[in-house]
C-alpha cells in the first residue's frame, strides 16, 4: 500500500508540474521564444535530470515521475528557443 | 560523510532554486507584475510546501534546503502580486 507521505509527494509532483505547463502550452501554440531565457532553460533542464537521478536513487516515485516529465516539458522548451530564435 | 547522491540533490537544489532568482529580481526591483500568474504563483507555492513536508519525510537535506528556499521565494511574488496588482 502507498503510505500518506507518498501521496503528499504525489500531489506535490501533479501541482508542480502542472504550472509548468501553461508555459509550454503558450510556446508550442505561438512559438513564439523571444522571452524565454535560453541559458535559464538550459541550467534549469540539467538541474532537473539531477533531481531525477536523485529521486532515483531514493526510489521516490513522485521524484522520478515529476522530474521524468518535467525535463522532457523543459528540453522541448529548449529546443523550441533553438528552432524558433 | 555525505554522500555522492547526496552531492548531486544538492547541487540539484542550488541549480533549480538558482533558476527561480531572476524572477524574483526582477519583480523586486521593477515592481511590474503584470506578467505573473497569481493563481499560478499560489498554486506552485501549495505544491513547493508539499514537496517540503515529503522531503522532511525522507530527511533529504537536498529536497529540505531547496523547497524552503523556494517556498519563501515564491510566497515572496504572490505578496508582490497582491501588493502592485
């Protein structure tokens, strides 16, 4: 059974990862990048694939669930700023 | 002796929580807040809490440094929200 502390991470993970999302939303539709900051995306994507392998290493499902979702969200913004500069 | 993946959420939490610093600074110094989300803010806010009370569940000093630091930050736009909206 997943005990109450996994559900806290769970719902952590669904609320965080969810208002990352209206930002890709807005620049899949407009594509438009001009303010996004490259250099940002770039560090905050590598922090997160750290974060990932963090969570995996403390088997956290919510860690690896979230950070798994979250770098794909934020290496598609980079290559968005890439393409669309 | 801390350990290797201990080194990496902690470098993990100085990246991600460094790439929130901007923002604040920004909104800081100019005052114009126009452009942030205020249901956005609260509801990043309620899920960095979370992510803190599940870190102080798994005594992760990584998890535990980096969501108070951003749960203080973003708690910090939502009052600069409410204040120059």
């Amino acid at each position: 059974m997943i005990d109450f502390y996994e559900v806290i991470g769970l719902v952590a993970a669904f609320i965080t990862t969810a208002s990352f999302l209206p930002q890709v939303f807005k620049t899949h539709k407009t594509k438009d990048t001009s303010g996004l900051s490259l250099t940002m995306y770039i560090t905050f994507f590598i922090g997160i694939v750290l974060w990932l392998i963090y969570g995996i290493h403390l088997k956290s499902l919510a860690m690896i669930l979230a950070n798994s979702i979250t770098a794909v969200l934020s290496f598609y913004l980079v290559l968005m700023k890439l393409k669309y500069k």
